[in-house]
C-alpha cells in the first residue's frame, strides 16, 4: 500500500482508516484515531489472550518491536526500550541521572508540560533550572541554545515540533552543537514520530508515545537511551524484569540487566506493545519520508487558504527544515470557542488549544490519509 494508492481510493482510505467515514479529523497532534490494522491487532492479540498465558502470544514480538523502533530512529535494537507514556519516558531520564551541585539544564518552559515538569523537579535537588528565552512561541533556533548555554549546562531537553506553534526542532544541527561540547541532549519526539524522519544520531536520550502522528495506542512508546550512556542513567523503578533475578529468586543486591530491558521494569503493555508494532510496521510500509512531504504539502496549502479568511498563522512561513504538519491560527477579533464548536458541530476534529497569555488559537493537524477536498470543506467552514 502506498500514500497514492490510499489517496486515489477512497473505498481503500476509508477502509484502512474508519474513522474518515464519518469524520474530517484534523487532530492528529491530540490524540489519534486508530488505523484499521492496528486495531485489528490489538483486537487479535486479546483475542489469542482468552486461550492461555497471555504472555507467550506476545513475547515473540517484542524484539521485532524493538527492531521497528530502531529503524525509525535509525539506532540498535537495544537502544530501544518499549516504554511509554512519554511522560514516564522522560522522567526515567530526569531521575536517573545523576547531577553535581553547580550544574544547571536548559529547557523551553512553554513546551508541553510533559517535557517541563519532570526538569523542573531537578531543582529540589540543587539543579538550577534555566527557562529558554525565544522570541515567538515555540520557534526555538540553533543559535538561540549556542547563546543560552555555558560551561555549567549538563544538559538541554527540548521538544522535536513545538505543540502549538508546527515550528519543527532542527534537532541534529543543536544536537551536534551540544555534543561538540559535552552536553546531553534529550528529546520528546512525539509531535515528529511517524511523522518526519526523527534519528537519533545526535541525541543522547529520546522519549515518544505512539498515539499521535504514529497512529498507535495510547500509553505505548519507546525509550532511546544511547548505548554508552546506558550505564550512567540509573532508573528509579525497580521490578523483575528489569533486576536480574534467576528463576525469579531475588538477590542479595540489585542489579540491573543490560541494554533496552534496564528501563523495563515489570510485565509489558502486551496489547499495546501489538498496536505499537503495528503503527510503527505501517508507517515504514508507506515511508516516513514519504509522509513528511505529504504533511509539508498539505501545510502548504492550508496557511495561505487560512489567511485569506482573515486568521494569523502561527509560523506561517517556516524554513523548509522547519515545516511539519502542524497548522495553528487565531483571530484577535474571533470567537474561536464558538468556530471550534462549530467545527465540532459539522464533523471536523480540530484541536483548541491556549498559550501562556491566554490566546486561543485552533490547531489543525491533518495526516497523510486525508485528502485535499476534506481540505477545502474544513476551510470553507472558516
């Protein structure tokens, strides 16, 4: 199957993607409907489950996931823990490191929260903090990170696509900076995962949920933590799974297993491990690279149509490295409460979302499987 087959096919599209039956949905940066095959093997999965020990239909696919994982990071298999949510991601990463007083991290206070709190905590343990300073929401450049660190940064967390403005991170070209002096760089990619290739060869540490661009289940992800750093991030979660323990007998001291299953603490999310391979099975079948231009070319057409209707468009005319998916806009005389749930009313799934000054903006974040003419409806509703 490919990105034109789906599109010139609307039986195909429909069928590989219900929800486009009854909906245009638009929200993709939220919280995704799932495909047609994912959840169809999540449903196989329970199904198998009702037959015996749910454990031995699924322990087989957990090195493929793995493997899935590692080709849309383009990184080693164990490299790669299936952790998720993101959130949970990240705080093994916040915790388990270990600090000196004196050192401080940088990160982007207007990121989603999920990529805030868990740094924000390391100031009760003597971190300092540093909030970046940019000058539109979300738009976070190179030379806004090589200004804003010193030789006291042990660390830089940022977020690969900004939420709410679609500014995509050009997080190779900071993380090869980073890198050139010592600090780590940790990423939360799941505004980018499925979506545009997201590697991780400058990146220390990478957290993402498979719910939004990769079209999988909720509280299913993967964890990247770079081989040789795999020894010095110590979680602070402990179970059988990630403990060494030989026929299951507990030992003296604890010590935990090596590579991707040290982050793993007890038993998987064995259906939504399924959905995840799933996802992440269809979204190298149709090529991330493919998706990415889709997305671009959608954007493309979306902001100068959205601007003709009088609204403002975040970002509206990024670098080509900066484009995503991601399309917001507001109105400063606009009720966009009420066109919200006027789109709601007509069928549209659209994101509202409010930044730190308390302006509304709507978000559309379309995927590849919709079409042109969902498109032009949506904008005609405006």
């Amino acid at each position: 199957m490919t990105l034109a087959e789906i599109l010139a096919n609307e039986e195909l599209r429909q069928h590989e993607f219900p929800v486009a039956k009854n909906k245009i949905f638009l929200a993709h940066a939220g919280v995704c409907p799932l495909p047609r095959r994912v959840a169809q093997a999540m449903n196989d999965c329970a199904n198998e489950a009702t037959l015996g020990d749910q454990e031995e239909f699924v322990m087989s696919r957990i090195d493929d996931a793995r493997r899935a994982g590692a080709r849309l990071l383009n990184c080693q298999p164990d490299e790669v823990s299936l952790v998720g949510p993101t959130s949970l991601g990240l705080s093994f990463v916040a915790a388990g490191l270990n600090f000196r007083k004196g050192d401080n991290i940088l990160i982007y206070h207007d990121d989603y929260p999920s990529n805030v709190y868990p740094w924000m905590a390391l100031a009760d343990k003597g971190v300092k903090v540093r909030l970046l300073n940019i000058r539109n929401l979300g738009v976070i450049r190179k030379v806004d990170v090589m200004g804003q660190v010193d030789e006291d940064t042990r660390l830089v967390a940022l977020a690969s696509n900004h939420f709410i403005s679609g500014h995509r991170l050009e997080h190779d070209a900071i993380g090869q900076f980073l890198r050139e002096r010592g600090i780590l760089f940790c990423l939360d990619a799941i505004q980018t995962l499925g979506a545009f290739p997201t590697g991780v060869e400058n990146v220390d540490f990478l957290a993402a949920d498979a719910h939004k661009w990769l079209l999988g289940p909720c509280g299913a992800g993967v964890l990247y933590v770079k081989k040789d750093l795999q020894e010095k991030l110590n979680p602070h979660v402990y179970g059988w799974h990630n403990v060494r323990n030989p026929n299951f007998v507990a030992q003296d001291q604890i010590q935990f297993r090596a590579g991707a299953a040290k982050f793993e603490a007890g038993t998987h999310n064995l259906i939504g491990l399924i959905g995840l391979l799933a996802a992440m099975e269809l979204a190298l079948e149709l090529g991330v690279e493919n998706i990415a231009r889709e997305l671009v070319r959608k954007r493309a057409w979306l902001v100068p149509a959205i601007q003709a209707k009088g609204y403002t468009v975040l970002n509206a005319e990024p670098k080509p490295e900066n484009a995503s998916g991601i399309t917001s806009f507001f109105a400063p005389d606009k009720d966009l409460t009420a066109l919200h749930a006027k789109l709601t009313a007509a069928g549209v799934t659209a994101s509202l979302r409010t930044d730190r000054k308390a302006q509304k903006y709507i978000r559309f974040s379309p995927h590849f499987y919709n079409t042109d003419a969902e498109l032009q409806r949506v904008v005609e509703l405006l």
